[in-house]
C-alpha cells in the first residue's frame, strides 16, 4: 500500500489565512453595503485598515446610501462632509 503523504505546514498556514481574509473581507462588506448606520465602530476600523482603492470603494458604497442623512464616518470624508 502507497502511504499517504500528510499535508505540510504552509498548507495549514494558508488555509488559515485565506479563512481570514474571507471573514474580515465579509465583515467590512457587510459594513459597507448594508450597514443601516454608518458609525459601526468596527466597519469604521475595518475601512480605515483597507487599501486605498477598496477604502474608496467602500466609502462610495457609502456615500450613496447615507449622503445627505448624515456626516461621514471617519475615513470617508477629510473635511467633515462627503
């Protein structure tokens, strides 16, 4: 019989870590698209730890569910308004 080879390290490692980024990256989507109040103060720390170009996303996310309902959460808008 063939022994089966026991899966490594990084392999476990990876796993891990795709896990991670699918449940801070859901979190922070959650956040962005159907968050009924914008002053989540973890989809606020989540946006401020993203990216550039998917924090600009998600503020234009955003902006076009909130603008006009109230200021923007921090991150969103340098000068107090979108």
């Amino acid at each position: 019989m063939a022994e089966r080879k026991r899966p490594s390290f990084l392999y476990f490692l990876l796993i891990a870590v795709v896990a991670m980024v699918a449940v801070i990256g859901g979190r922070w989507y959650m956040y962005v698209a159907y968050a009924s109040d914008p002053f989540d103060e973890v989809g606020i720390s989540l946006n401020l730890k993203m990216p550039e170009p998917i924090r600009k996303a998600g503020c234009d996310m955003l902006k076009a569910r909130f603008e006009g309902k109230t200021l923007p959460p921090a991150g969103c808008g340098d000068t107090g308004s979108w």
